[in-house]
C-alpha cells in the first residue's frame, strides 16, 4: 500500500502508523513519508513521530526502533490500531474489484487476515445476508460501500488526541 493511498484516505495517529508498519501495510520509506505528511500537517506531537519525519533514505533502519518507541509510549490497542487498516485494505480491493478476477473472493481473504472481524460479516459472501438485506453480488456490493462510506466519515470526522 503506497503511503500516498493512505495520505489520501485518512489521518493515522502514531499508533495506527506503528501498526500498520508491523503489519506490513506500509514498508520504512512510507512510514517515513506518512510521519512527514503528519507532521506537516499538524498531526499529534510525538517525539518518534517528529524523528520519523527527519530520516533520509539512507537511515531507514531507524524506522523499526522508532516505531518500538511509539509502541512503547502508546498503549497500542491492536484491535482498535487495525480497524484503520482493515478499512484502508478494504477500499484498495474496492478501487481494484474491476482488474480483479474475483472481487467476492478478496473479502474473504481480508476477512480472514484480519482474524474474522464482525464489523464487516454483513458482506462477506459465504455469510448469509442481514435478515431483509438483498443476497447475492449485488447487495454484498451495496454494503460493502455503505461500510466505507461510514468508516470514511467516521476516519475523518475523530478527534486526534494520541
């Protein structure tokens, strides 16, 4: 995932970074990239954050021990600190479902790599669809929209207080 999707889509707090960074959503340059855009942006004042921003190309082996140190300042919340990722990976497969072979089967791959989250069961295919909710691609694709959409609202609207 390119730290410019992620830029694009949301604002992470330094835990969500730290997170996503140990699960491989974003490798040391986006990490790098993501800390410069918060920063500059006026995002949370954290000293890791703040050395992230400044790190050249060739002191990328800084990152790990960076993001240890906002692991460790942060309670990170690995539950809570993915929600923003699920959401991220999620809009990706959805920006992608056209050059996908099948779309339907890339739900439940994100399904189960993020350890079958309830929050998006109501569209993953092999599940039954909400009781007076329309099966079937169709209506696995209207929600599948309507989750991003409130995850979108929900991601831009908060509060940053970390």
């Amino acid at each position: 995932m390119t730290a410019d999707f992620v830029a694009e889509h949301v604002e992470l707090t330094p835990a969500e970074l730290a997170r996503g960074f140990r699960l491989r959503f974003v490798d040391e340059a986006a990490v790098v990239h993501l800390a410069e855009r918060s920063i500059s942006d006026g995002g949370s004042p954290d000293p890791a954050l703040d050395a992230l921003s400044l790190l050249l190309a060739d002191e990328l082996d800084r990152v790990e021990p960076l993001i240890s140190d906002i692991e460790e300042r942060h309670a990170v919340d690995g539950t809570e600190a993915s929600r923003i990722w699920l959401y991220l990976v999620l809009l990706l497969a959805f920006e992608g479902r056209n050059a996908s072979g099948n779309p339907m089967s890339e739900i439940e791959r994100i399904y189960a790599d993020f350890d079958y989250p309830e929050e998006i069961e109501n569209f993953v295919p092999f599940l039954p669809a909400p009781e007076g909710q329309a099966p079937g691609p169709e209506g696995i694709e209207a929600r599948w929209v309507a989750y991003l959409e409130a995850r979108d609202i929900e991601f831009r609207e908060r509060g940053r207080s970390d």
